[in-house]
C-alpha cells in the first residue's frame, strides 16, 4: 500500500498544477507555488538528513507562522521524522529548559540550527 502523508500530497498538486499558487506569506506578500513548496522542502529535508534526522526522530521547532513552518513540516514528513512545534511565546522557557528537555529525549538527541534558502 502506498504511504501517503502530506509531502504526497503537496508533491502531487506540484505534479497536476507547479505553478499555481499554494501559500501567500501574509507578512510580506510573497507568494510561493506548490513546484517552490516542493523544491523548498526538499532541499531541507535534504539538509536534515545530512544531520542525521531520519524516520522517528522528532523536530522540535520554535518559530513563528511562517513559510519556512511549512517547509520543516513537509521536510519532517518526506524523511518519516515527527515535527513538534513549539509557540513562539514561550521562547524564553523554552531556552531555559532547551538541555534538560533534550535530556529526557533520549541517547542522540540534539538542537540542530537549519537554515536553508
């Protein structure tokens, strides 16, 4: 059976319709096609993967609504890895208890700063 999960998905409207318009960035205009959605993902899933994110691993992010939100959560989804996102508000909590949460994770995990353009 085919596994379909939403990087199918978005990769599949790519195919049917690449360069019609999927997300427009409420903060700045820019609007991003289903072809640039999947290129972007892509290349981080890419990126993750070279840092050792594979299926099961889970993604802690912490950003505010955003393109690049999307972009994680497809890459997370195209490697098999859990994306856990993180309000933005709580930043400074976050920060502050970053190691001891890494330390309940489990053996291996890690932050890993991604950016990718």
């Amino acid at each position: 059976m085919l596994q379909q999960n939403f990087a199918y998905l978005l990769e599949r409207r790519a195919f049917l319709h690449p360069s019609d318009t999927a997300v427009v960035d409420a903060d700045t205009g820019c609007r991003y096609s289903y072809g640039e959605l999947v290129r972007r993902s892509c290349r981080l899933a890419h990126a993750l993967k070279d840092r050792g994110i594979g299926r099961g691993d889970r993604i802690c992010c912490l950003t505010k609504n955003s393109v690049e939100y999307i972009d994680l959560f497809m890459a997370a989804a195209r490697l098999g890895a859990m994306l856990c996102p993180v309000n933005y508000r709580l930043a400074v909590v976050v920060r502050q208890g970053l190691q001891g949460t890494l330390a309940l994770s489990g053996p291996g995990a890690t932050a890993v700063p991604v950016a990718v353009r």
